[in-house]
C-alpha cells in the first residue's frame, strides 16, 4: 500500500484541468481527490504525468478551486464502483454516487469503471429476436438482444416516447428471462429524466432499475464518466447476475461535447468541427461494452440515443456513431411533421443483425423478403414521389400512381401506430403484406412465388 | 529467454504515448517492454538521450521512474505451422490463447474469461504441437534464400513449405529425417564460409520490413470473386490493389466478408482493424462452417485473422494491417496466391493521427499527419504478382476497405488511396437505402485490369468484352436518360429511350443485385455470369431490333421471359447453367414469334460488330 500524499502545489487552473506539481509516484490513469479550501471533496483523473507534472481532469469542473488552498492526493488506482444486485431501484448521479436519499451501495466487488475490451473469440454473436411491438422496427429494422442500436434524433422529435415505449415494451419470443432497464441521463433537462422515471414507474420495471443523471446543470467533464459508471454495473448484471440488461443512453451528442471541451482546454489538435480525433476510439470504449459472451446467459443491449444538430446525419457524433453501432434507427422531420407517430424514416435506418435473428424458427419465413421488399417498394415511392413534384401526379403512369398510394397508406398503417399499441410480429408482417398487396403481383421481384401465393391478397378490381 | 540488454526508465506518460530515458543503445522501430506488466511497445522516435514509445496495450498505472526493458530487436512476427485458422490481435497475440490463458484470473473483479488482459504474453504459435514434416533436400545439397527444404500438411487446404529465409544459404549440413517436430526442435543447419544457420520450423520476420522477392509482374488472371458486379463490371487482377470506400450502412464489412468467403485465392488474410467486435465473432463463427467450392473443405482452414478491435488498444491498431500483409507475404513466397482484406483503413489512418497528434506533429489535411500519403503507398505497394525468391508465382492481393466521415470520398484517406490503388469500388449510400446489395456503384467504380484480365474471360467466351461493355454502355445511358427522366417522367421519353431505361432495370435487377443469403445466388460461377448476362444482351438486342421494326414497346415488355429473367439468378445454381442456354433458347423463340408480327422481312446481325469499343 502506498503512502497517500497530499500536494498543495498547483501550477495552474485550466477548464476542467488542474497542473499539479512536483509529483512522485503518479500513475497515469490514477484517481485524484481535491479538497478546496472549504474542505469540499471532489474526484478526478490523471491524464498526463511526467516527473515534474500531473495534468488532472475535475469531474466536477474547477469552479471554486483556487491555485493556492486546493490540496491534491493521488490514489494508485482508476475510478472503481461498487456493483452489486441492490442497485436496481436506485438513483445515482453522474458518477455512481447515491442521490435518492438511501444509504451507500457497500459491495466487496470493487469495478474499474473503464472495464476491459471483451475479447472477440469469446463473443457470442447476438441471434435472439427482441419483439419491440413497433412495427418499423420489429418488421424492417429488427433489434436483437445484445445489440447496440441507436436512436437518430432531431430537436423536438420524439426519440425520448419511442426509447420509452422499447424499455417498456421489450420482450423475448422464446422465453421468459430477468430483464432490467439501466437508464443514464447525460445533459438533458430534468423534465426529460422525470419522464422516464415515470413511464419506467407506470410499467413497473423501476424497481427493477437502476438509474444514473448527470442532469444539464451538473458539471460537463462528469458527463465523460456516467456511461462508464452505468455500463459497469450493466457488465455486472450480464455477465455475473445473468441478466438480460437494456442501457438507454441519453444523449450522446452531449457526451461528445464533453469530451470536444477537454480536448479543447488540453490543447489538442481537432479533427473535424473541432472534436479530438480520437472520438471514434473513445465511443468504441462506450458503445463495443454491448454484446453477449459465450457460455454466460446475459446480455447487454445499448439503445443510445442522440440528437443531430439541425438534422445533419453527416455530422460527427451521429457519423461516427453510425460506423460503430450495428446499425441505426433514424426519425425523419418530414414524417414528425406529417403527423407520423413514431417518424421512423423507412429507408436509412438499418439493423445490421435483422438478418442472422430472423425468419423461419425465429420470426417468420417470409420475413426477410417481405423487409427487403418493402425497402425496396419505398424506395421507389421516394423516387416517384420526387418526379411527382415536378410533372404533377396526373401526369404520372398507373403504375406509379399505385405506388404514391402504397406509399401513403405504408405510413398510415405500417409506419403509424399508438404508443400504447404493442404488436406482435404476425401482425407487423401481415400488415406488410396488406401494403405489398396494393402492388401489382409482378412487382415484388424480392419475394419468392412460393410465398406470394401464401400470403398476398389479390385486389377485388378497384384499383 | 535472453536476459534484457538494453534498460532505461519512464519520464512521462501521455495515453499511449510514453517518454523514457537512458535506452541510449536502442533504435527506430525496436520493441520495448514497459512498466511492472512489461507492456509491449515500439520506438517510434529518437530525441538525443530521449525515447519515445508508442504502447501496444492499456497503460493506466505506468509512472515516470518505472523500468523500460529492450532486447534490441524489431517489432516482429513468428511465421511458421499453425498460422491458419488462427485469430490473432495486431501484435500477434492470439486471441484464444488468451482466452484460455484468462481462464483462472481475476480480472475486473470477477474470474473471467471473456477480457483481454493487459500484460499477458502467449507464443502465436503453439510449441508444443508437433507437424508431420517432411524435408525435400538432403543433406550436401546447396540451397539459397527462398529454397524449399521441406513440407508439412499445415490444414488440409494448406501445404505448408519450409523456407529457407531470405539472406542465408549455403550448404544443408544437417536435415531431420521425416516425422514429428514443434516449431522450437531444430530442423536443418545451413553452413556458408563458416557461417552456421540453425533453422527451425518457424522464424521471426520484423513486420515494417517487405519480405523479399525475385521480381514483380504484371498482373493477367482475375481473382475471381462470384460476386457478379465485380467479376463482369470491375475485375481486380490477383496480386492487384482495390479499395472500397463507403459511408456508414452501406455494406464495407458485407462486401469484404463475401470477398473472404468466395474469392478463388489461396489464402485469406482478414484484418478487422479498429472495428466492431461482433463481426470478427461472425467470421469466427461462419467460417468452420462454411465449405470452400473447389475443396469440400472448411473456409477456416485457409484464412488466418487480425483482429484489432475498436475498443483494443489504439496504437495495435496502427501495427495491425503490418502483422497481417507480412503473414501474407510469407505465403506468397510459398507460392500462393494470397488476398488482404483491410477493414478499415481509416481507422487505421485515425490511429496514426492520434498518435501523431500526441506527439505534437505539425498536421496536414484534417488534423492527419503528412506522411499519411506515405504509409498507405508503402501498405498497398506490398500487394503484387510476384517471382518468388525459389521462383514460384505468388501474389499478394489487397483490398482495402475505407470509412470516408460523412460518406464524403473528397477526405484525405479516401484521395490518398485511390492514387495508390487500381480498383475502386465505390459503395452507394441510395443502393444501400433500397437494400440493392452489393451497393457498389456501377457510376463511380472503374477498374484498370480490364485490360490485362481480358484473355482469362475470352477464353471462355470470346464475345465478352463486347457483352461487357454493350451492358455498361446501357447502364450509363440509364443515368444520363433518369437526369431528363426526372424532370419530365419516362412516358415523355421515345420508345428507343424507354427500353433503354427498362434494359437497365433489368441488369441491375437480374443481374448486379445479389443476394448473399440465398445459397444460389451468393456465389455466381464465371460461366453462370457470363450466360446470364448474354440472355439480358440477347433481350436487348433483339428487342432493339424489333423496336426499329416498328413493334409497339408495351408488347416487348409483357413477355413472360422478362419477369421469368429476373429469378434465373436464384432458380439456377452454378452447376445446371445449361438450363440459362434453355431459357435464352425460349427468349428468342418467343422474340421471334413477335417478329413475324411486325413482319422484318430480313435480320441485320445487331449482336456482333456494332457495339462501342470504348473502354468505360
């Protein structure tokens, strides 16, 4: 054990940052405790050490820290939690500390909050069918356990009703296994976190919950730390517990601007729109802690949800999460302003494990066609819809005339529905085929005639 | 192991980046172990009595005071028996070793298997496993670098040649007779003006350096990779370069697997650089399963894996696209015929800049730094077709996958790579959103093999340069014909024009869709590519034909072939393509019916002569 010294020599206050000198001893990565004059304790983390200097990241911002009176001690090691079972029903603040007024977690099990990369020979790849009960995504954009699937948003859309109606809706065709919700506010309003404490309270998962805010008044740099914290936990219940863990994540623009505002005061040089170049291996720490693993019988699943500033889906945060998660749920203003609740957008969103946890045994067998076939049949309806724009509808051929109006009654009747409303599967899929009946037979070139001859439903000669 | 020779200690840590002093004797590129762990690091720049270390492994904990060990030797791969199947992280560690090594350990609290831990050191290839080696040289015989001493069945796909490596020769004083030997038993002693070489089944290579070779040649086959659109439209030659580049969604990894799975090469050498854990999981957990074509035998056999994860440490990552093309090229000089996938080598770029921005390196375009152009040229440049030092032919083909932020191909690593590469597939964000896979754009890509591949396909089918170019020249047409079409819809558009629009369709409906989950359609024979695109040419020929005859359009486009066209590609598989010579026989039977309507009295021959020569 090491004797913990205390350092009162600060060299300069920076942003988030504080210079302390004439260090010995430190570790890169150490855990830091700072005392200001008043005796208030704070916590940080070592991001640069030579012999002479340790460049230490506040948690809590350095507001109120002064360069003399602020005393500085070094523990030889990283920012561990305790994880336990008895942290579901809980409230914690950003970085894992109770806030809902009940006493400390005490665990023996202490956890590194930056865990350790999972090895990709152990991985379990995800295959096992999570139904959702919305149709846009159980039918085109399927999510499967284990799975991190984010949530692209817009200002003012409704990411926020969707996560709440998957955390509440969320269910596993084969069995009946322990299920719990980790939900972590990262800078949004508190009316936000209120609502999800409510809605996880009407469908009675909080007890079974655990729930982390850094809430937008909280200090930024704490926002860098409450995924971890959360995901720690999460890796606990999986792995250890066995317990099938659903992580909301919100909302990861946020968090990203954190991380831009540490870059900045270290001085680094940006990449793109001033974010460090390494937010892409900093998200992968975040978002590659989902998964299954071989031979243990829980599974993280990540539901992050972001905002992209003025819609741009080539902006950084949304860009570079979309290259690290399998795949993306995209919400299109165009649909929220037409009244579509929820405003899946049919054609950029994308599951990249639909394909392994469908179809015959899993859901259904015409599932696959039936997905492809509708992305395709969409995409021509945007086509037409934009040559429609031009020359007018009437001018339009009969066949494409059919398509603008399989394409309006998709989204009134696949697309739209309540957010009470929980469909199964068969339903979603009939549904498809309701809307692929409109179209003449010969154009679902997806679908093999085996089951067209199942399952389409020949017109009755008004169209 | 040999005792450290050269020591020195920390004085400061920033991430991965760590500065050390009193290594005076160390050079550029050498291995360093840092910290109590022993960490594994390179010596990526020397300042005077300064050492700069970039760290291959987590390294929260180091402190400045802490010890630096060096042996004086280059970062370095173990090449030898037991390579294939393997899955290893960018340093060579092998992943299930380590997962068995992890067994009994607890790491983050809980005894777990299922964590890389940081520090631990497992041999890539197991020492103790004894192959079934037999020498082809006796001793007396005078043999030179590249000479094959001798040869071991390493899977049943693979013969493994024993080489002897580059730099000794001389005279073979001592050979083992046949039988079982580990990669550590001493196999053969090479003596040259008393110079004794002791050789063993496996060798050390450093992964900066090329493995030599006698010459390069130009490439002439096709690697032949079932995938139609690439194949027909955009050949890449073995021992030739192509990169993919594409934006989020729009299928790298899908293009990349199905390359691995169904190219006609050797060996697979799949690198998963800086990607996603799960799908190095689906190639581990595909490839025992999935069984080569022209073998029987499992995919694993004759593909070995880098696996360097996003969430892996960042600096492995930029090492780990040297550890696989250095295995690659050890292949190669056995005389095979081995393809790289890269993916992706942004993330390998993204690597080198973050490190170089650590280092405080003046930057270029995008925060990268100015040698970026460097590095990639010196990567691809490995790739070719080349006479092995024992004069065999091997080749090395790379494909490397590109990750542009935004899909937007003008950023650096895009442009960089396409001055190094001859193939460019270029992936199509609104393919993509209607599901038509591969998304490879047949506007943006073009390939320089066309040319030196030609004769393999004219072989087979002497009209094929002509098919190929007639089917692209519709296909451009098409996108030029939809700029009017979307102002004025197609209806305003002649009838010439509309079956033009309609022809395309059909290619890319029949034809450059492909669907990589339908046991027919995922792997398409050169010879099935090739009939099927001749019964798409002969529908537009003859329709053409009939058009000009004054046959309305609507009657051309209702025949029962047409829809039937579409579905050949999944209703025949690659061993009954005499019933696509059935079906095209049907085709025309029934054009011809439709030509006794508009009674042409007399046939001009429009399938041979008339098409453009012009290379697209």
């Amino acid at each position: 054990m090491r004797s913990e010294v205390e350092y009162t020599n600060l060299s300069g206050i920076s942003g988030p940052l504080i210079f302390v000198q004439g260090v010995k001893g430190v570790g890169y990565g150490d855990l830091v405790e700072i005392r200001n004059g008043s005796g208030e304790v704070r916590t940080g983390q070592t991001l640069e050490v030579d012999e002479e200097i340790a460049v230490v990241q506040v948690f809590e911002g350095t507001t109120g820290l002064s360069i003399k009176g602020t005393r500085a001690t070094f523990i030889g090691k990283s920012l561990e939690i305790p994880t336990d079972r008895e942290m579901l029903g809980r409230v914690f603040d950003g970085l894992g500390r109770p806030i809902d007024g009940a006493p400390q977690v005490i665990s023996d099990l202490m956890m590194n909050i930056n865990g350790l990369p999972i090895n990709p020979y152990t991985r379990e790849y995800p295959r096992d069918f999570i139904q959702t009960g919305i149709s846009a995504i159980d039918g085109m954009n399927t999510l499967i356990r284990g799975q991190k699937l984010p949530i692209f948003s817009g200002s003012g859309m409704p990411h926020n009703l969707i996560a709440a109606q998957i955390a509440r809706q969320a269910r596993l065709l084969t069995a009946h296994e322990e299920f719990t919700v980790i939900f972590v506010a990262m800078g949004v309003k508190f009316d936000i976190a209120r609502f999800f404490i409510d809605s996880l309270e009407e469908s009675g998962v909080l007890p079974k919950s655990a729930i982390f805010l850094s809430l937008a008044d909280a200090p930024s740099i704490e926002r860098l730390i409450t995924p971890r914290v959360a995901l720690t936990l999460a890796e606990y219940l999986a792995f250890t517990e066995g317990m099938h863990v659903l992580v909301i994540l919100t909302d990861m623009t946020n968090y990203c601007e954190s991380l831009r505002e540490l870059s900045s005061s270290r001085g680094e040089i940006p990449s793109r729109k001033g974010y460090p170049g390494y937010l892409y291996s900093d998200l992968a720490s975040v978002y590659e802690r989902a998964g299954r693993i071989q031979g243990k019988k829980g599974s993280i699943t990540q539901i992050p949800i972001l905002t992209m500033p003025s819609d741009d889906i080539s902006h950084p945060v949304p860009d570079l999460t979309g290259y690290i998660t399998e795949g993306q749920i995209v919400l299109e203003r165009e649909l929220f302003n037409k009244g579509v609740y929820p405003p899946i957008a049919g054609l950029p969103s994308l599951s990249r494990l639909m394909k392994d946890g469908i179809g015959e045994g899993r859901t259904r067998k015409d599932h696959a066609q039936v997905a492809a076939q509708l992305f395709a049949s969409y995409a021509k309806v945007k086509r037409i819809r934009a040559l429609a724009a031009i020359v007018g509808e009437e001018e339009l051929s009969d066949l494409d005339k059919i398509y603008l109006r399989f394409g309006n009654v998709f989204e009134e009747r696949f697309l739209s529905q309540g957010y009470n409303e929980n469909r199964s599967i068969e339903t979603t899929l009939d549904i498809g085929w309701e809307m692929l009946s409109i179209l003449p037979e010969e154009e679902l070139y997806r679908i093999s005639k085996e089951d067209i001859q199942r399952y389409y439903i020949p017109q009755k000669g008004d169209v | 192991m040999k005792e450290a020779s050269i020591t020195g200690r920390i004085i400061s840590v920033n991430g991965p980046i760590v500065k050390a002093e009193g290594l005076t004797e160390i050079s550029m590129f050498d291995i360093a172990e840092v910290g109590p762990d022993r960490l594994i690091g390179e010596v990526i720049r020397l300042e005077e009595d300064l050492t700069i270390i970039q760290v291959y492994e987590d390294n929260t904990g180091l402190k400045p005071g802490d010890e630096v060990l060096s042996f004086g030797r280059p970062l370095s791969v173990l090449l030898g028996p037991g390579l294939m199947g393997n899955i290893y992280d960018g340093i060579q560690r092998p992943l299930i070793g380590i997962a068995e090594r992890c067994e009994n350990h607890t790491l983050i609290g809980i005894a777990d298997t299922c964590y890389i831990r940081k520090g631990i050191k497992i041999a890539p290839l197991d020492p103790e496993k004894k192959w079934d080696f037999k020498p082809t040289v006796k001793e007396g015989d005078v043999v030179k670098e590249g000479s094959v001493i001798g040869e071991l069945q390493e899977t049943e796909l693979v013969l493994h040649k024993t080489i002897v490596p580059p730099g000794i020769a001389g005279k073979v004083a001592f050979i083992v007779e046949a039988g079982g030997y580990s990669i550590e038993d001493p196999i053969y002693t090479v003596i040259q003006d008393k110079k004794i070489y002791n050789g063993k089944l496996a060798d050390y290579w450093p992964v900066r350096k090329p493995r030599p070779f006698k010459n390069k040649k130009s490439p002439i086959t096709p690697l032949i990779t079932g995938q139609r659109i690439l194949d027909t439209f955009f050949p890449i030659a073995r021992g030739g370069t192509a990169t993919i580049p594409g934006g989020f969604g729009t299928g790298k990894t899908m293009t990349q697997h199905a390359l691995a799975k169904w190219c006609n090469a050797d060996i697979i050498v799949y690198i998963g650089c800086g990607e996603r854990g799960n799908e190095m999981t689906e190639v581990l957990n595909d490839f025992p399963r999935l069984v080569d074509e022209r073998t029987g035998r499992p995919l694993i056999e004759r593909t070995v894996m880098i696996g360097n994860t996003s969430n892996m440490p960042v600096p492995a990552r930029e090492v780990s696209i040297y550890t696989g093309v250095t295995i690659a090229e050890y292949y190669r000089d056995m005389g095979y015929s081995v393809a790289v996938m890269a993916d992706s080598t942004s993330r390998w770029a993204e690597a080198l800049r973050e490190l170089s921005s650590r280092l405080g390196d003046m930057p270029a375009e995008e925060g990268f730094p100015p040698y970026l152009a460097t590095r990639l040229a010196e990567f691809y440049e490995r790739a070719g077709l080349v006479e092995t030092l024992s004069n065999e032919e091997g080749s090395i083909t790379i494909i490397g996958a590109v990750s542009p932020p935004g899909g937007d191909f003008s950023e650096p690593v895009t442009q960089h790579t396409t001055r190094f590469i001859r193939c460019f597939w270029a992936l199509d964000k609104i393919l993509a959103d209607a599901r038509h896979y591969p998304s490879i754009s047949w506007i943006e890509s073009y390939t320089e093999y066309l040319n030196d591949i030609q004769e393999w396909w004219s072989e087979r089918e002497s009209e094929w340069r002509v098919l190929r170019n007639d089917a692209m020249n519709i296909l451009l047409e098409d996108n030029r014909l939809q700029q009017i079409v979307k102002l004025v819809g197609p209806d305003a558009l002649p009838e010439d024009q509309r079956f033009i629009l309609f022809c395309a369709e059909i290619i890319k409906n029949a034809f450059l869709q492909q669907n990589s989950f339908d046991p027919k359609d995922m792997y398409c024979s050169p010879d099935k590519q090739i009939k099927l695109l001749k019964a798409i040419m002969c529908f537009f020929r003859k329709g053409k034909e009939l058009l000009l005859g004054g046959l309305e359009l609507s009657k051309l486009l209702s025949l029962d072939a047409v829809s039937e066209m579409v579905r050949l590609k999944s209703e025949i598989g690659n061993g009954e393509i005499e019933k696509i010579d059935a079906f095209i026989q049907r085709l025309e039977y029934s054009l011809n019916s439709l030509k006794e309507e508009v009674n042409i009295p007399h046939t001009p021959d429009f399938s041979k002569g008339k098409s453009a020569n012009k290379d697209i």
